[in-house]
C-alpha cells in the first residue's frame, strides 16, 4: 500500500495544481495498481476545513466522464472526500466492455489504498458509490475487506459476475454476496432491464435473509441510467434528486456522521 501511495503522490504532482469548482478541489492523479499498472484518478475535496468522511466512487462500464465527474462534484459538495480511480483508461480498455476484466479489480483496489491515506480522510471505514458495473467491485472489495468499507450504495449495480453463464445470470447472485457483511443500498428504476431488477431483487433477498442491512429503491416511470440520461424525463429528474438524497443519508448512518457531516 505504500508503494502506490507514493507513486500516486509523485505523478500528481507532475500533472500540476488542484482546479477548484465552486469551493470543491478537484485533482487528477494516477495511482499504481499491485501489478503495477497506472491508474489514472480524481479527487474531489469538499470546501472548509477536514477531516472528511472517505467515499470510493466506482464508475460503469461506460467510462469516467463529465457525468462521473458531475457526480463525484456532487458527493464532494454533499461534504465528502472522494477518489474516483479510472479503471479503464489506464489498461486501454474501450468504452462499455462485456466482459470484465478482473485485472481491472487492483485499480479500484489502489484507489482505496490511496483514500484511506490521505491526511484530510477521517481514519474509519469507507463507503463505496458505484454505478452499473461498479457495485460488482464494490461486493468483490466488501467480500476482500469488509472491515474497511462502511456501507455501499448501488446504483442499478451488477450483484453477479459479468463473465458468469447465462444461468448465473439468470438465476444466481454472485458468491460475495454470500459472504459480505456490508449495509447495502440498491436504488434502480422500475423500467430498468428486467435482468438487472431480477438480479438486484435476489440480491436484496439474500442479504436481507442473513441480517445484513439492505435496502431497496425502486423509482417508478425511471429507464435504465436514469440519473445522467441525456434525454431524463421529469420523473426522472425528480428520481435523481432523491436518489442523491437517499445515498447520502444511508452513508451518514452508516459511516456514522454527524448531521454536519464530520465524523465522530
């Protein structure tokens, strides 16, 4: 862990000085994975004086773009201290790839090594916000180390294997949902894909069933994406808001934050 937050020191350093966006410090860095790969990253600050809480943000398949980094503005204005890793770019992997590359696991790895490390960063567990693809690393990081996440927010996340038979797909939630003890929070839209509300719902069961805190938002009239469709519709736009909303308050209980958002 060391070694990575060095090497992510340096290299922000040489891509130059921190932009500020109404009070938020944005920073883009790279980070080293175990294997030694680069990957590129952005830090969000929040304005005013830390320590903050620590969020990994966990982007889809789609790629971290404007939209991501929209939304890691608003989790840093909601008063977070967040690391956003790129686990795509750095390997050259093309935008919205089928299958998933369990290489690309050491990347969101890196980018929890560097959060937990950052002076500002209150010293407790983490929470994780992922998107589509992001969840499934989220549950492989929970099932790894669980004592360092606090809780998970998914949005309309994988909860199985993308390289899984259709089965699987089908008909079984991935492993580490068996084994995680991490609060989660699943928020989708009712016109999501039926195989995703499917998984996600077994999911929901499962853990639901063990005693693990689990929750389930379900937005009505929402299409896949709902949160950053470039074509949102008003319902939509209203399901993104409480989205938000409902993500920020399960991460105050969970990480166990003051209603100012500092940590106790």
């Amino acid at each position: 862990m060391k070694r990575h937050v060095i090497a992510g020191a340096i290299l922000a350093s040489v891509l130059g000085a921190p932009a500020c966006a109404g009070g938020i410090e944005l920073s883009k860095i790279t980070l080293k994975a175990a294997d030694g790969s680069e990957v590129p990253a952005e830090v969000a600050r929040p304005s005013g004086d830390g320590p903050f809480p620590p969020l990994l943000f966990i982007h889809a398949k789609r790629g971290y773009e404007g939209d991501e980094r929209a939304h890691v503005r608003e989790l840093a204005e909601q008063g977070f201290l967040v690391v956003a890793p790129d686990w795509q770019s750095g390997r050259f992997i093309e935008r919205w790839p089928a299958a998933h590359n369990p290489d690309t696991e050491m990347d969101v790895e890196a980018g929890l090594d560097y959060l937990k490390t950052l002076p500002d960063a209150c010293k407790q567990p983490v929470g994780i916000v992922g998107l589509s693809r992001g969840p499934y690393y989220a549950i492989r990081l929970a099932a790894k180390r669980g004592p360092e996440i606090a809780a998970i927010v998914s949005y309309y996340g994988h909860m199985q294997n993308p390289n899984a038979p259709e089965p699987d797909q089908l008909f079984r939630i991935a492993p580490e949902i068996m084994q995680i003890t991490t609060p989660v929070l699943y928020l989708i839209g009712d016109a999501d894909y039926e195989l995703r509300r499917m998984n996600g719902g077994r999911a929901f069961y499962a853990l639901w069933e063990r005693g693990i805190p689990v929750e389930w938002q379900e937005y009505p009239m929402a299409r896949r994406a709902f949160d950053f469709r470039p074509d949102q519709t008003p319902e939509e736009k209203i399901a993104t808001r409480h989205a938000r909303e409902r993500a920020k308050n399960w991460l105050i209980r969970w990480m166990n934050l003051t209603p100012e958002m500092k940590c106790k």
